[in-house]
C-alpha cells in the first residue's frame, strides 16, 4: 500500500487485520537502509507509546488491536520511505504490513499571456514547480480553437524542486478563455483559468489587465510633453500675428496722416476754423463796399 502526501500536510497511515486475532501488541516501524526502527507502540496494558525521536512528528489517530492508525504531522521529504506495522499474536507472532509513504511538493502554476508579431496571436505560456517534476497542460475552452507551436523547458533549482515551462501559440479573433493544469503524480491537478482578449482588444490596456503589468505610466510623460509644446506653439503664432496687426495699423495711419507729396496733413479741425475765418473776411469786404 502507498499513500501520496503534499509536502508540509499531515500524512495519514493506518493498517488493520482481515480475521479477528489475539493481538498483545501493535508497533509501528520506519524502514531504514538496514535496518529498522521503532516509532510507536500500542499494548492492552501499557497503553500508547511512542519514541522521543518521533513525539512531535507522530500521533496515534486510532489505537487498537485490530485496527491502528498514526498521522506524520507536516510531512517532509525526511519522511518518505516505507512503514511497517506489526500485529503481535500470541503464539503465532506477528502479522506485517507495510505502508509507503511519498511526498510531493507542487506550487501554483503562473499563467502569462502577451500578443505576438501577428494581431490575433497570442503567446500562451504557464509554469509550475514541484518535486518530482510536475506536468503543465494548456487548453482552450473554445471548440473551434486549439495551440499550435508547442514548446517546452525544464529547470532543476538548487532544491530539488524542477520548474517546467509550457508555450504556445493561439489563434483567436475573440475573446477567448485559456487554462493551464498542472500535477504531480496522481495527486489532484491544480488548475488555473484566464481570458485572453481578442482581436477587437488589442489595446495595451486589455493585455496589461491579463498578464498584470502595464507601461501606460511611461506614456504619460510623453503626452504632456507634446501637449505643452504643441500649446508653445499656438501662443508663438498668435503673438507674431498680433505683432504683425500692429504694424499694419501704424503704416496706414502714417499714410493718412500725409499729402500725395509726402507732407503731413494739417488737422480737420484747425482748416476748418482757417476756411471759417476767409468766409467772414470776404463778408465783410463786400459790406463795406
């Protein structure tokens, strides 16, 4: 028998007899390189036992003499290996059986998209880590759609653990929903979902709300600096157009102002008076005439 335990969870193990014994005793054992080990003891008169190496590692969950069964509280990789439990009968001696435990670690995938060379392409990529290396799997919930241009990487870290990257190319016009599913052994999968946007998206912002980053602050700068010297600009035109307004009125009051020869011309008013004062003039020699 094998029991799968993520790593860092507690691990049960337990064993029981088919046929109805005289049990005295049941012990747990850890199978080592050559030997084995003691961990815990269950007896009618002496009740639950269990060694001081073990205490803060191992809990009886059940004791009995037909049926017993232990947990290994937070599981590591420390713990693998192979347990044995022994049911001591009188006079017959003891009945064996064995347990195997295996620890696997397995991380969260992460589920990156981004727009290729090609407006409806997207680059769908997913990475898991785990111990031993974890299967990564892309699909697509659309019928009509499928990957294509499947590629896939494998890194070990320094901790055992292998990190396995799986890369795809996807075809889509719409709005499409990808997952990936990753899994160690036949511990259950872990799954992830998100929505590629299609090719009516195509928007920095909408891949920026998927893949979690964004350079839309970049822009901004470059915005207003454009604004600003497009706004310089327009006071520089309309400045020089006033400037040029300016002039023109100065040089049409100057003509006004001169005789065909280029001589000023006298004010209005003062020819007036000087006509008004001829009239009386010529007035007053005809009365006295």
């Amino acid at each position: 028998m094998s029991v799968l335990a993520a790593e860092g969870e507690d691990a049960p193990l337990s064993c029981h007899l088919l046929e109805t014994k005289d049990v005295q005793q049941v012990t747990w054992q850890k199978v080592l390189e050559k030997t084995e080990r003691n961990v815990c003891t269950y007896s009618e008169f002496f009740g639950e036992t269990v060694d001081p190496d073990f205490k803060e590692k191992v809990q009886f969950t059940e004791a009995g003499l037909q049926k017993s069964s232990i947990v290994i509280r937070s599981a590591t990789e420390q713990d693998e290996g192979c347990y044995l439990c022994l049911f001591n009968i009188y006079p017959d001696g003891a009945l064996i059986g064995t347990t195997c435990l295996k620890i696997y670690e397995l991380h969260e995938p992460i589920l990156d998209v981004r727009r290729s060379n090609s407006p409806a392409e997207s680059v769908v990529s997913c990475s898991a880590t785990g111990r031993p290396a974890p299967s990564v799997t892309l699909t697509v919930l659309h019928q009509n759609i499928s990957f294509s241009q499947y590629t896939s990487t494998s890194v070990t870290n320094s901790n055992g653990t292998v990190t396995i990257t799986t890369t795809a190319l996807l075809s889509a016009f719409s709005s499409t929903e990808v997952g990936c599913s990753v899994s160690v052994l036949s511990a259950a999968p872990r799954e992830l979902l998100v929505t590629v946007p299609g090719l009516t998206e195509t928007s920095e912002d909408a891949l920026d709300k998927q893949t979690g980053s964004s350079d839309r602050g970049c822009r901004w700068p470059l915005i207003i600096s454009f604004m600003m010297m497009m706004m310089g600009v327009i006071c520089i035109f309309l400045l020089r157009k006033r400037h040029q307004r300016r002039n023109n009125k100065h040089s049409q009051d100057v003509t006004e102002n001169q005789k065909p020869d280029g001589s000023p011309v006298s004010d209005n008013k003062e020819l007036r008076l000087r006509t008004s004062e001829r009239q009386k003039q010529n007035s007053e020699s005809v009365t006295s005439l």
